[in-house]
C-alpha cells in the first residue's frame, strides 16, 4: 500500500494542479497523467509481486529495494502491456466489426448490441495473460515467452481465470468508472466537488488494484510449484 500512495500521490496532485493552477479541463488533465500512469504500472505491478514474492521465499523486503529491483523488469513488463494491447484491439476488432458491419446493412442505430461481442473477445484473449506479472519479474522471461508461457499455464484453468478475475477486479473497476461519471451524475462543479471526488476515488481504486496483483501472484505459486522457479536475485 505504501508503494501504490508513493507512486499515485503525486500523479493525482499533479491532476489537481494541472486543473486549478494550468486551467486545464479535467478530461485534459486525466489524459496527461494517464500517460504518466502507463509507464509506472510496470512499477506498481512488478514491485507489487516482487514484494510479495520476497516475503513468501523468506526475505525481508523493503520498498527502496523493490524500487531499485524495478529496473531489471520494467522495461520486459512495459513491451509486455504494449504488446498484450494491441492483442486486445485486434480480438476486439475480429468479434465487433463483423456484427458491426450487419448493423450499418440492417440500418440499426443501436450500438449497445455490440457490448456483448465486445466482451465475448475480452474473454477469449485477457485470460490468456492472467500470468504475465510473475512471468516477467520472478522468472524473468522475456515479453514474447512470458505471453506464451502464460497462455499455456492458463490452457485448461480458462473458466476459472475468469471468475476469479471478474470477482478481484469487480470492485476496484466499479470504483475507477464511478470516479469517472458519478461527479458529473452528481451535478457537482468539476473543479472543485467533482475533482476532489474523482481524486479520492482513484486513489482507493488504485490501492484495491493491489487485491488481484497479489491473487494472480498467489495463482501462479499454485499452478506453477516454487521449487522450479528460481529466487529472485538480489538488486544490485
């Protein structure tokens, strides 16, 4: 948790300043920080596992040290995420566009029938990664086998991945969308009410992401025994 408010803070002040000091529109602001977000994920994510991890094998982790153990992997993590991006949008491309393009020859308007097309391909490809994180930072494999290695590890636990996913995630997505829209829903003022509310809520949305880092984590030691996974080495 101390990790996630390091890391996070800031990012949220910077939210708030660049839309109190900067002027700049709340939706404007959220797009800077979120690109400031992207590349520490890698860290919050892979820090999250490696902490957890070093405690599990014994060690006294600490958070400087996870920090500095971040730069073994964050690189193989970000390629990771970009990588499983794109994978998404091509899934998601493969199961909407075709029933997209019978609307538009039916002449039908309404575009929420493609909502569960949309979820149909997020089910058959994220799964798939469910594995990723601990790939990346306790074995250290490289972008291209960890999605693979992952995919296999998930082979035959596909259903449950996916419960268990929709039940660690369920709350901390619910609250990351109501940060979204309930101010506006609200009617409170976006720069003040509204930002202050919108801040709080991200915040305790990113700290309940921790939840399924750390199943995902506990997951993978069940799946995969410890004794054929190398200790993480000591950060130089």
């Amino acid at each position: 948790m101390a990790l996630v408010l390091l890391l996070c803070v800031p990012l949220l002040c910077l939210d708030a300043v660049a839309v109190l000091w900067f002027d700049l529109t709340p939706d404007d602001a959220d797009k800077g920080v979120g690109l400031l977000n992207v590349m520490l994920m890698p860290i919050i994510n892979g820090s999250v596992v490696w902490i957890v991890h070093r405690g599990s094998i014994g060690a006294a982790p600490t958070l400087w040290s996870a920090l500095r153990a971040s730069g073994s992997y964050w690189s193989r993590l970000f390629v990771s995420y970009f990588a499983i991006s794109l994978i998404l949008l091509a899934w998601l491309v493969a199961t909407v566009l075709p029933p997209y393009i019978v609307l538009v020859i039916l002449k039908i308007q309404q575009l929420y029938l493609l909502i569960p097309f949309g979820l149909a391909g997020l089910l058959l490809a994220l799964p798939r990664f469910a594995f990723i994180d601990p790939l990346v930072v306790i074995e250290g494999l490289t972008p291209f086998y960890a999605r693979h290695r992952s995919a296999t590890l998930v082979k035959n636990r596909r259903w449950m991945v996916i419960r268990c996913g929709a039940m660690v995630y369920s709350l901390p997505l619910c609250l990351e969308l109501a940060g979204e829209f309930l101010p506006g829903w609200l009617g409170l003022d976006p720069r003040h009410g509204g930002l202050g509310f919108s801040l709080a809520v991200s915040l305790i949305s990113a700290v309940l992401y921790i939840v399924p880092i750390v199943f995902f984590y506990t997951y993978y030691c069940a799946v995969v025994p410890m004794t054929a996974v190398a200790a993480l080495k000591e950060p130089l």
